[in-house]
C-alpha cells in the first residue's frame, strides 16, 4: 500500500509540474486597473503619453538594449549638375562612383562616431547614432539607380555670394526633383566659373538644407574627395532633422558648449584648445555626435506628423522576425518607437510603456508566465495603416503574464481586439 500511495503522488506532482501552457489574446477580462497613476503625471488627450515622450534625452539610445532603437534609415537620391557642354561636373560613369563612395563615407562616418573635444576635459559619452544613408531609385524603373545627370546651363550652378547668389533658391529642386515625397534629393552643384574667377569669392566646399533637399558644391572643381565631402552631407542632413549650429546660439543641448567656432586648433591663439570636432560645426573633422543631438534627430525621426519622417525607409511596416525584441529585466520605454518584429516579455521581465509604439503588419506582443506589462497612457498601433495581432496572454498553472492599465492607454489596429 505504501508503494502505490508514492507512485500516485509521485504522478500527481509531475502532473503539477507539467501542466499544459494555455495561450488566448487579451481580453478586458485580463487587464489590472488598479494600479495607482505616478503623483506626478498630468493626463493629456488618451495615447498621448507623457512629458517624456517630448523630452529629446528620452531619445538617447540605451547601450544596454540598442536593439530596442532600430536603425533609421534615411532615403537619398542624387542629383548631379553640370553645364550643357558637360564640362562643370562629373561625366555619368565617373559620378555615379563618386556619389556610391561618397555614401559609403557618409554611413563609415555615423558607424565610427568620436569623442567630443568641447568642453575640454569632457566625458562626455560616445553613442551610435542609430541612423544610416541608402540610395534610393525609383522603385518602378529597373534601370534607374538613384543618380541622376542634368544639363542645364541657368541651373547647374551654386553661388554662395553676390548678386546671383542662389544657395537659397528651389528653382533647380522644383524642375529636377524626384521622388521629393519620400526621397531626400541631394544636388551636387559645380561653383560658377565666373565666382571662382573672383579672387573674393573662395569657391570652397558649402552646402544648405532646403527642407525635402541638398545642395552640395565644391566636389569637382574644387576636388573635395567623397572623404571630406561627407562631412557636408552629415551637417546639412542634421539641419534637416531638426539641429543647429552649436557656435553661435543656444542649440538647446547642454553638452555642445558654444565656442569661438576654429576651423582647427591652428587657426587663432584661442583655437589651441577649443576648436570643435562637433559635425554641426564648421571645422576640418565634423566627427563627433553628442548624445542630446542624437536625441533630438531621433525625436524628430520618430514624430508621425513631421515631414521629414516620410524622408525614412519605413522598415517597421512589414515584420521582421531576426529584429524580435525580448525583454529579461525591468525596462521603462521613455519615447517613441517603431518596432520592426514581435515582442516578447519573458518571465521576471517588466516592460512600462509611456508613449506610442508602432507594431509591425503581423506581429504580436506575447507575455510569458510571470512577465507584466504597463501600459501607461500610451498608444499602441500599426504606423502604416495595416494591422498587428495583439497581446497575447500565457498562462502556466497559477502563473499567467499580466497587462496593468494607467490612465488611457489606447490599443488600435490590432487583430485581436479586447
């Protein structure tokens, strides 16, 4: 008798211990309400999130969870300008090299960013930018390739001063322009040769920023190489995603000091010590992004209603299941994102929420036995119009993953709905 009484209760506890994981997606049933809001939180409009999702340091990429910032990337087209008798710019073959190293440049620059030099002394951390350059074509033309040629003897020029200045002027972006929706037109311009004749005039590398383009110059007549070119396209780049210059005004970021603005640290007795390395400044390196300015180019990338978000590759409509975020610890997600595969919040794991999140075409947020998720006033949703599946609820025995609400938290898009 005392054997068979183990032998039962020997069952009973593998039983106990292997009881069948159940899967369902959530439903109101499920949410925990009663968690109290934080003192100090002020509710806007429902999905809105909260101050932080407004504050441009909660954009900083975390070097713990990088994964949990996907790399932007941002969509170019080039446009290069040369006279009708093709002798003020690249030939077509020598061009498209030209522009194809001069991206490889740019991108070898944002994957290698460097130590700030200002203030001296600083210890200011090195961050990735979480953001890359990629030629964009013209997606129903297998022939073309993203670099266009334009011959055109009143446009092909970039005059920085004078009375035929026109850095500032669209014409050649409004008649040349492609894709202007969703691409970033880049336009490399020849100096005038009248300018350059001037010994006033300078002819130097410059470029502006003309909301949906670039102009770019100095590239050919002035033999700027793709190496040094790229710093051009760094900077104007960052005008366009929401930053200034950092010598002359307050550019909102505590750790980019203003300074005397040296091109290096030769140019004038007080340039020993404080010429810049920042690429939003003029000098001879344009190699160091600080973290407050990664912050705010992500912040502007991550708006829905700013422009030049539609400049982006948008990788976060379509599931990518190599990109599946999964979280082990305690993690508060303090800006905007656009996720590009599933989520999952294993057991021990705690994900808050405060703002919005895009999930991707298909894909679910699953919460493990013993995982918790707070969503805290924000918005879940698909940002390209599509649908994602859910939250999916597991439960083990007694142990079940758990979804806590704070305020008004808003679930669109999905599937699966409460």
């Amino acid at each position: 008798m005392p054997k068979i009484l183990f032998f039962v209760l020997l069952l009973l506890f593998v039983n106990a211990c292997n009881q069948p994981l159940k899967k369902w997606f959530l439903t109101t049933g499920d949410v925990v309400n009663k968690e109290k809001i934080d003192s100090d939180s002020r509710f806007r409009k429902p999905g809105r999130g909260r101050e932080c999702c407004r504050d441009k340091l909660s954009y900083i990429p975390d070097t713990n969870y990088l994964e949990h910032a996907p790399v932007k990337i941002i969509r170019l087209n080039f446009h290069i300008m040369n006279a009708a008798d093709s002798s003020q710019n690249f030939r077509e073959k020598e061009g498209v090299k030209y522009v194809k190293s001069l991206l490889g440049e740019a991108n070898k620059r944002l994957l290698n960013n460097h130590k700030m030099k200002l203030p001296p002394g600083n210890q200011t951390p090195v961050l990735p930018p979480r953001y890359r350059f990629q030629l964009t074509p013209k997606p129903d033309d297998a022939q073309d390739d993203g670099v266009y040629f334009h011959y055109d003897d009143s446009l092909y020029y970039y005059v920085v001063k004078g009375k035929n200045q026109n850095n500032y002027s669209r014409g050649v972006i409004q008649k040349y322009g492609i894709q202007l929706d969703t691409v970033l037109n880049v336009f490399l311009m020849p100096h005038h040769p009248d300018s350059l004749a001037s010994p006033t005039y300078g002819g130097y590398g410059a470029g502006i920023a003309l909301w949906n383009a670039v102009k770019l110059t100095g590239a050919y007549k002035k033999n700027i190489g793709p190496w040094d070119m790229q710093k051009y396209l760094n900077h104007e780049t960052g005008h366009i995603y929401g930053l200034t210059h950092t010598w002359k005004y307050n550019d909102g970021c505590e750790d980019t000091p203003t300074h005397p603005n040296c091109f290096n640290n030769k140019t004038r007795p007080e340039c020993d010590s404080l010429a810049s390395n920042n690429f939003m400044d003029y000098n001879v390196y344009q190699n160091a992004w600080s973290p407050c300015q990664i912050g705010k180019i992500q912040y502007n990338m991550s708006r829905e209603k700013i422009e030049d978000r539609k400049f982006l590759k948008p990788n976060w409509c379509m599931l990518h299941d190599e990109r599946h975020i999964i979280i082990r610890d305690s993690v508060h997600w303090k800006s905007m994102k656009d996720l590009e595969g599933n989520l999952t919040i294993e057991d021990g794991g705690i994900l808050k929420i405060s703002c919005r999140v895009s999930l991707p075409k298909g894909a679910k947020i699953t919460i493990k036995p013993g995982g918790k998720l707070i969503l805290d006033n924000c918005k879940l949703h698909n940002a390209c119009g599509d649908k994602w599946q859910g939250i999916e609820i597991q439960k083990e025995g007694k142990r079940k993953g758990k979804v806590v609400f704070w305020g008004l938290p808003l679930l669109e898009d999905m599937l699966n709905q409460l």
